[in-house]
C-alpha cells in the first residue's frame, strides 16, 4: 500500500518495495476474515444502536461549549505570511534541488507532509488552514492597494472548487510524474499565484469557497472536536460541527464523496483484481505512463458509481420516510456525513508509506542542518507483530470512520424529519450502504496487492 506518489523512486529502491510487499505477506496470514466480519458487525450493530437510543442521548453530539480563549486573528496573518515563506523556499529546492523525489523537499513537503499528515491532523485538531494558507497573510497586505471588484455566489465558487478536486486527483493518480521535483513545483506555484489573483478579484471569499483546500480542509476541520472562532474556542463531540452547521450546497456536499471515491480507487487500483482487470501482470509493474488510460477511466468510474450509489439510498431513505424535500437539499444534508469515512480511508491506505517516507524527510532535514545521515528502516514490515498493529490501525480508522458517519447521519435525520420513525425509515438504505463500505473497505486493506 505504498503511496502512488512514490512509485518511480520506489523503482530505483528495492528494498523499499520489498518491504510492502513483505507487509501484504503478512497481512495475508493474518485472520482479516475474522476481523473484516467483526468490523462489519460493529457498523451494523452501530446503525441498530442509534435507532434505539433516546433523541436527548443524541441532541448532545451537535452541540459545542465555549471556552476561554484569547484574540490572536491578528497572528494569523504573521503565521500565514510565514507559511508563504516556506512554501517559496521549498519551491526553489524543488526547481534548483535534487531529481530525486526521496531526497527533494518539494515531493515530500507536499504529498507526504502536507497530503497525507496535514489532511489528518485537520480532521482531529480543528481548522490549522486558516493559520497556515499561504495568501491570507499577503492577501491582507496588499488588500489596502487591491479592492475586490466581483462577486462569488456560493454555488459557483464551490463549484470551482470541486472541478479543482478532481484535477487534483488526476494529478495524484493518473498523471506519470506527479513526484517531479521541479514539475510538481512549477504546478504549485502557478496554483498559488492564480488563487492570489482569484483573492484580489473576489475578495477573500474565493479562498474559502473557490480554493480547493480552503473548500476540502474546511469541511475536514468540522470533524474536529475543536472549532476556532472570533467568539473564541469551542469543543464538543467529534463531528459537532457536521450536525451543528449542515451544508447548504449541494455543490460543496459533492467534495467529501469525491474525496472517497478518490481515495477508495487509489487502494483498488492497486490490487491484483483491478490490475488482472486492465490486463497488467501485477509482478511485473509497466509503470504508470502505460496505464494512464484505464487508471483515468477507472478514477471516473469510482467517482460515478460513488455519486450514483450513495444518491440512490438516499432516494429511497426519502422514498420510505414520505419526504417532501427536494432531493439537491438533502443531498447537501447529508453527503457530508460520508467525511468521517473519507477520513477513515485517508488514514488507512497512507499509513505504511507514511512510516517509511516519513524517515526520508527527517533524513533531508538532517543533512540539510549538517547532521550525520542515517539508514531508513522498513524492518517493522518484516514483523509479523508490528505488521498485525499496523492492520488492525488501518482497519479500525475505517470501521470507526463507518461508525461515526452512521451517528451524524442519524442525528442529522432527526433533525431534519422531526420523528424518529420517519428518521429511523430514511436511514435504513443509508445503513446499508455504510455497511457494504465497511466490507469494501476491509477487503482492500486485506487483497494482494501489486504495481
């Protein structure tokens, strides 16, 4: 389960893809069908358990307590204008530095880092984009020069956003060179002076609605037990802020299904099933040049067949529920309950290739400083203890991505059809469908694995 990002570097580093392969030996042996059933089960009892619970048991899961917390907007900018700095200074290693993505600050520091570590800790430590985006600092130094002149709507501006998503997924999963240092520089930086521009033009309006991260991240952060506000700190339950604050656009309810969909195929197009599917012999890898056509159809296929399989149960939870709702509102009610899923499978498919790269990039600052280099380990994929740990982590951020999504959506059905038979009746397909997802999910983590 290495990360796709990493697969030419891999190429020239045997010992790093055999230690993936020598983790799926592993993991094979372990008893994933006792642990797939018990994860399944778990998501099943979870649906039939909140459907027994009394509604004030639930109605405390939406809300959120202030706490004292003191006025620091204004460090905003300096922390933002900060993180301009860096992201520069790592553009210019990645124009001027090493070819090798492993030993390259810009691969690293953008799909290790900042993709796979920062996407996570958003979802558990709150909304850290607004500290940390590289515009809202300069944006407000140059404001007193620039007046914004146009205006975006809402459903325009997320749309943007979602059309920039599925670029980036092409990027990560279609595209043959997404790790080129100087490549993957060059497309960063044009991205940050265009959404400069898009901030001048609209105000900083486009970076929450029409920047892609700003869109994504935003909706991650309210998975968070913490929300940061003028009013000061809140805390509450995991995914409060989902219930608390629903979605008004379908178009903005579109991203964290296209983040699943995106995520679910990264894990299938690696298994021996997709691979044997596309007629590629998963022990003798083409690279991915030769299967930039199949791999680009199979990411629009997940994407539609995601669409069209969460839509139809929420149809017919609307169909047994007798909801008179026009179907795009309840679609942007509660297609952002899949986020704790989309989480879920975020942690689990770049688990492994974190532990390794994640030693590569303390091996670059190290020589960067001066220190003495050191030798990356992938030992821990050669034992069948910690590749046990590794797995039962994998397959517990699904099952309790599933469980999570399942007591949003009720609570949220509660909420919204005012009786709890009626919310009871429109989750019933929406359960079965977590369900299903759960058994998909534990089935990639458990599949042979190729390419």
């Amino acid at each position: 389960m290495k990360i796709f990002w990493t697969f030419i570097a891999l190429i020239c580093l045997p010992g790093s893809a055999l230690a993936h392969a020598s983790d799926q030996g592993f993991v094979l042996l372990l008893p994933t069908g006792i642990y797939t059933i018990g994860g399944v089960v778990s998501v099943g009892l979870t649906v039939v358990l909140v459907a027994l619970l009394p509604d004030r048991k639930l109605s405390v899961l939406a809300r959120g307590r202030r706490v004292a917390w003191p006025r620091v907007a204004g460090l905003r900018v300096l922390t933002s204008i900060l993180s301009t700095v860096l992201l520069f200074g790592v553009i210019f290693e990645g124009l001027t530095g090493s070819r090798d993505p492993l030993a390259n600050l810009m691969p690293l520091g953008f799909w290790l880092v900042f993709w796979i570590g920062f996407v996570t800790l958003q979802g558990f430590l709150g909304n850290l984009w607004l500290w940390v985006n590289p515009w809202s600092g300069v944006y407000g130094l140059l404001r007193r020069v620039f007046t914004p002149r146009c205006k975006l709507s809402g459903k325009l501006g997320y749309i943007i956003s979602v059309v920039q998503l599925f670029g980036f997924a092409w990027l990560l999963l279609v595209d043959p060179a997404p790790s080129d240092p100087s490549r993957l520089a060059i497309i960063v930086a044009i991205y940050w002076g265009l959404t400069l521009i898009g901030m001048l033009v609209f105000g900083p309006v486009w970076q929450r609605r029409a920047e892609l991260f700003g869109a994504f991240l935003g909706l991650f952060a309210q998975l968070s037990p913490l929300k940061y506000a003028a009013t000061g700190l809140w805390v509450g339950w995991p995914g409060w802020q989902v219930i608390a604050k629903p979605t008004r656009f379908a178009s903005l309810a579109v991203v964290p299904l296209l983040m699943l969909a995106t995520g679910s195929f990264d894990g299938l197009n690696e298994t021996f099933w997709w691979l044997g599917k596309i007629g590629v012999n998963p022990l003798m890898y083409p690279g991915r040049s030769a299967v930039m056509l199949p791999t680009a159809i199979g990411l629009i296929l997940a994407v539609v067949v995601l669409l069209g399989a969460f839509s139809l149960a929420l149809y017919m939870g609307q169909r047994l529920a007798r909801d008179s709702a026009r179907f795009i509102d309840s679609f942007a009610l509660f297609a952002p309950t899949v986020l704790p899923i989309a989480l879920g499978y975020h942690i689990a498919h770049y688990l492994p290739g974190f532990l390794v790269e994640v030693q590569y990039v303390a091996l670059t600052l190290v020589q960067r400083l001066g220190g003495d280099p050191f030798y990356v380990t992938t030992s821990f994929f050669f034992d069948p203890d910690t590749v046990r740990l590794i797995w039962l982590t994998q397959a517990g951020a699904v099952v309790l991505g599933h469980v999570m999504a399942v007591v949003v959506a009720h609570v949220l059905a509660l909420r919204h059809f005012g009786t709890p038979r009626r919310a009871i009746l429109s989750q019933i397909p929406l359960g079965i469908f977590m369900v299903l997802y759960t058994f998909f999910g534990l089935w990639l983590l458990a599949t042979p694995k190729g390419g």
